[in-house]
C-alpha cells in the first residue's frame, strides 16, 4: 500500500517498502515559548529556520502546527504554512484539531496534504473525513475513541479498522489513511511499548495500512530521550511503521532511522548510510 | 539513635528509592515495637514523598521514581489505614480534579493525584474527558477546598474557561478555588480565562493546595484521605 502526499514541486511515497519516511515535528508552539512568543507576533524567522534545517537534516515532510492558546488559528496556520512553503518544498503535515484551521489550510495548501488528525470519534470522523475527501488530502486516524486509549492491541486494531471503514464510505481511499497506534510513555508503564509495537504488527497484518504515531512520546518523563526514542524507531519500524512525526535535529534518531533502513533493506549498498556518514565527518571537519 | 529513630530513617530512605518490601517490613517493625501509626506517616512516609516531589521539580527525580515511591508508600498505608481510621482524623483538604473535556491526557493529573494524596488530601478523580457539568457536580458534592482542571492540548484548553463559566452560574465560584495546568498553559493563559492559580507540575500543585487550605495540626490529618490514597494510588499505578 502506498501513501503519496505532495507539494507543488515534490512527492513522497510512504510505504512498507520503502525507505522510512520522517515527519519533522519542530514547527509546533506547544511547549516552545520563544517560537510562540514570534508566531504570535507574526514574525516567521525561525519557523522558515526551523523548515530548512530540518529539511537538511534528512526530514521528507514536515508537521506544521500552529495552536497557540487564545489566537486565530486558521489565519495564523495558513500564514505559517506559506513561510514553510517560501523555503521548502517538502510535503506539509497540517496539524490542528480546530476544524477551521484546518479548513483554511488545505484551502491554501498547493499539492496534496497530509491531515493530522482525526480519532474514531463519530463527531470528529463526520466532521473531518468529508474535508479530506474535499480537498483529496490524506488523513492521520489515531486508534482511539471517545471512551479514551486501549490497553488492548486487539481494541486498538478494531478502533483503527472503525476509522478506514468510516473513510471508505467518504470516499476515501485506504491508502489515504495513515493509523496511528499511540505511542505512550513507559516511564508511567512499562507495557506501553509493548502494547504500542503489537498494535503495529496488527494492524500490519489485519489492515495493511502505513502507519505514523507520535514517536518522541515513548520518552516523555525520562532522561535521554534522545536514546530511547532511537531504540524505540527500528523496533517500531519493524513492526510496521512507516512513518513518524519526530525531530531530524536530533542525531541519534536521524542515524536510528537511517540505520533501520539499511537493517530492514532499504538501503541497497549502504550508500545513505554511508553518503550520511561522510557527510557527518565533513561536518565536523569543518568546526 | 534509637530504634525508632531508624524506622523513622529508614523509612524515608526506602521510600524516597521506592524499595516496597523494606518499607513494609520497617512499617510492620515499627507498629509492633508501640510506634504510632500517625507518627509513621508523618514523620516519615509524607516528608519522603515531598521529597520525592521537591527533587522531582528540579529536575533530579524522573517520572517512574515518584511512581514507585508512590508504590511503596503504599505497601505501609495498607497497614496503617485501619489503624488510623480508629482515630476517626479528618483529611488536610479536599480536592476534586479532572482532565478537561475533549482531552484524554493523564499523565500529569495522576501525577497530581499521587502527589496529593501523599500529602493527605482527600481527592476525588473524574478521571479524563470531563465535561463542565461533572465538574460542577462534583463541586456541590464533595465541596472541596480546590478544584483542578488539567488540559494537555491547546484546543482542550479553552474547556478551563467553560468550566468556570459553568462554575460560576451553579453559584459556587466564591466557594472554591480554582487551580489549572498541563503541558501547553502557561500562568498568563491561567490569569486569562480566570483561574485562581496555575502550577506548572505535579509536586508544585500539591504545595499551593497546602499553602491554599492552609497549616493544620496533624492530629487532624488522616484517615479518610488514607483510605481513598491506597486505592486510588493502586488504581494510578495499574492505569498509568
């Protein structure tokens, strides 16, 4: 199954088969006072930083999130979706759970977006499939509903199927809706990953569908996430994940991701691997 | 130092390093040798786990040590609370809490939960996706000293606001305090849709609502909040 998500100028296929494809998750307000601090004052600096030195860091598309408390969202995400795009041509993740800042975004939105998210709730599914459809965009389902997160894969799989089939009857292809198992922290419980990783392998099997999930949240409470959010993608990617919302900037998951891929063959040769490598080494050689 | 003196010791050390079966023995140790059960909890279990709190504020402590530190207070309150029922003490405070409507995060909130009820409060947990009116329900029943609203989304967090609107029309808004946080509030957000005060993390929250019902002598401590702690404490832990 393959998920094509574009910008005007580029195109990126997720799927099973392919490379791993990242998600940067830095051009997002929440918890970032500084970068609030300036969205909120209109200013775009370091949105447009953030945009091109994740794209240099090996980041295929980008989260674009612009939910800052007490603001115009719609107005302030469109405008923050056209300074990524002033810098970038990668593929925009448009991320917002307000309804018309969603709308506003995919109306501007020049290629084919990627809608994160909606749940198994009826009134969400109701609400959001139909824009997504609108605008052919691809949607990111998280398997959960309104009586909350499953601590049961099986559940979880049943909650995903639940939001494909809903999709279909929108019109939506399969290939459109990218599941999000929910990755949780261990650090609250140590079945999390667990639980997390069989979710995937499920839905894997049973659906088939790319999947995306939040990967820097397995971490949350702990000291060097860095670590455990490496160790986290390979195993998660060998379940079937295809793809994942996380930070490129960070070296240990960039290497983790590049190293799965070569472990998992998709990297014939070795030669990301290695064309990453050298181009640490000219980094550093440079300092 | 006397015997005691090391329950007493010991008793703090095992439970700031979460180390349950210890914590139970010195527990059991220090009841047979006439220590009282009040004085266990006070001197020991609850100075423990505000400093499990105050190190976890800096920065030092990590979320899965509060966790078990939090366990293993609770291996000695499985002993303790029949005995310190008989006395018939009262809670330090009451605190009704809740993840927002819409939001299902709760991490954070319990966190909270743990941390007061650690420090004898007796807290009533709606648990996540809380509408207003629960909230409000929960105000007129239990009325507690303070009500807490945990939001962790920027779309949820408008939910303080309605909260307190629907607070205010049930008449209860001078009857309680209001208390909010989560990841993405800050204070000024908290001012803004008119909280009575805002905490950034769990161990910050538990203080304001000492500092907010105020000093009570510890005879008047206890019981109740004891009770509900052993299992709402076992209820977090086995949640997550």
């Amino acid at each position: 199954m393959e998920t094509v998500l574009r910008s005007r100028t580029r195109e990126v296929v997720i799927s099973i088969d392919r490379p791993f494809v990242i998600i940067g998750e830095r051009i997002n307000p929440t918890g970032r006072k500084v970068l609030a601090a300036e969205m909120k004052a209109g200013r775009m600096d370091r949105v447009k930083a953030d945009a091109i030195a994740q794209g240099a860091a090996g980041a295929h598309m980008l989260d674009v999130n612009a939910g800052i408390p007490a603001i115009d969202e719609p107005a302030l995400l469109v405008a923050t979706i056209k300074a990524v795009s002033d810098v970038s041509d990668l593929p925009i993740c448009i991320d917002s759970s307000v309804m018309e800042a969603l709308e506003a975004a995919l109306a501007v939105y020049e290629g084919k977006a990627l809608v994160n998210s909606v749940t198994a709730e009826d009134e969400r599914m109701d609400r959001i499939l139909p824009l997504v459809k609108k605008h052919g965009a691809a949607v990111i389902g998280m398997a959960n509903d309104e009586t909350g997160i499953s601590m049961v894969p099986e559940e979880r799989l049943a909650i995903a199927r639940r939001i494909v089939d809903r999709a279909a009857d929108y019109g939506i292809p399969r290939e459109d809706v990218i599941i999000d198992p929910i990755a949780m922290t261990v650090a609250a419980d140590p079945t999390c990953g667990l639980i997390t990783l069989e979710t995937m392998r499920l839905i894997r099997n049973e659906l088939g569908n790319n999947m995306t999930c939040g990967a820097s949240n397995v971490s949350f409470g702990l000291p060097d996430r860095a670590t455990v959010n490496a160790a986290f993608l390979p195993l998660a990617m060998h379940a079937g994940l295809t793809c994942a919302i996380t930070n490129p900037l960070v070296p240990e998951v960039r290497r983790a991701v590049l190293a799965g891929d070569l472990l998992l063959g998709h990297d014939e040769y070795a030669m990301r691997w290695i064309a990453s490598y050298r181009a640490e080494q000219a980094a550093a050689a440079t300092k | 130092m006397s015997r005691e003196e090391e329950i007493r010791a010991g008793l703090f050390d095992h439970t700031l390093n979460g180390h349950a079966p210890e914590v139970k023995a010195l527990t059991e140790e220090g009841l047979k040798l006439g220590m009282d059960p009040m004085d266990i909890l006070f001197k020991a279990l609850i100075p423990s786990l505000e400093e499990v709190g105050r190190r976890f504020e800096k920065g030092d402590f990590f979320v899965p040590e509060m966790l078990i530190a939090a366990r293993a207070m609770q291996g000695a309150l499985v002993i303790l609370r029949p005995l310190i029922a008989e006395t018939g003490a009262k809670p330090v405070g009451r605190y009704v809490i809740g993840t927002v409507k819409g939001d299902i995060h709760d991490i954070g909130k319990n966190l909270c939960v743990i941390m007061l009820e650690g420090a004898g409060f007796e807290v009533f947990d709606l648990g996540v996706n809380t509408p207003p009116e629960k909230f409000v329900a929960a105000v007129q029943e239990h009325q507690p000293d303070v009500v807490g609203f945990s939001a962790f989304l920027t779309t949820t967090m408008p939910m303080f606001k309605v909260n307190i609107e629907a607070i205010t029309k049930a008449g209860l808004r001078d009857k309680v305090h209001i208390a909010v946080g989560g990841a993405p509030v800050t204070e000024e957000y908290a001012k803004h849709v008119g909280a009575d005060s805002y905490a950034p993390d769990a161990s910050m929250a538990t203080r304001m609502a000492k500092e907010i019902v105020g000093d009570r002598s510890e005879g008047s401590q206890g019981a109740k909040a004891l009770e509900q702690a052993v299992m709402k404490i076992d209820e977090t832990l086995r949640k997550g």
